[in-house]
C-alpha cells in the first residue's frame, strides 16, 4: 500500500462500513468494481468470520479519504457483497487509534499518518 498517481480518471463516491472482524485492507462489492474497470488481477484464499475459507477476486483500487488528499493505491478484495468495507489493516495504516461511539454513532480517528 502507498501513496501514488491515478490508475484511471473515473471516480465514485462511496460510503463504506468499517468491519471489526475483517482484517485485511479494503472491499469493493463485483459491481463497483466492474463500473470503475477494475480488472481481477488474481485470487486468494480467505478465511470468513465463521470459518469458512472462500476464493476471492483482488485488484487494484485507489482510495482518497474526504480527510486527506494522498492516493492509497492498494490491492482490494472485489466480492458479491453489497457493501465497502474498511478493515482493520486499513484503520491500523492510517492512524494510531480510532474511537467508535455506537449511540452517537461517531467515528474518531487519531495519529492520522496520512
């Protein structure tokens, strides 16, 4: 993962869930992924909350934060969910700690490293 130029011109604004239980960076549902172009670049073997293990299409996808200007360029699970998802590999790259606040439903970041 890192910063860097644009991949494409097209982009989308999305509203993504961050995920507890998912531990790697970033999900994209096939859908977005086939509006935006991105093209599988391989599969992979992940393991679900539940224990199952299940193959997953990757690419690459660009990400900006409303917060932030830098391009994370970075590989991103495209699955038939309908949802992004935000997991914790992603959170723990771009802040020291975050606060969740479920009543007010309230997210706080801190130490943002980017």
């Amino acid at each position: 993962m890192g910063s860097g130029e644009a991949l494409n011109k097209k982009k989308i604004q999305v509203q993504a869930l961050i995920d507890t239980g998912f531990d790697d960076f970033f999900s994209i549902p096939k859908s977005l992924a086939n509006e935006l172009g991105i093209t599988e670049l391989k599969e992979t073997e992940v393991q679900l909350g539940n224990g199952d293990q299940v193959t997953v299409d990757v690419g690459i996808c660009e990400l900006i934060f409303p917060f932030s200007n830098e391009i994370f360029v970075m590989n991103t699970i495209i699955d038939e969910d309908d949802e992004c998802l935000i997991g914790m590999s992603l959170l723990s790259e771009i802040c020291s700690s975050f606060e969740i606040n479920f009543e007010q439903e309230v997210i706080r970041l801190y130490g943002l490293n980017i």
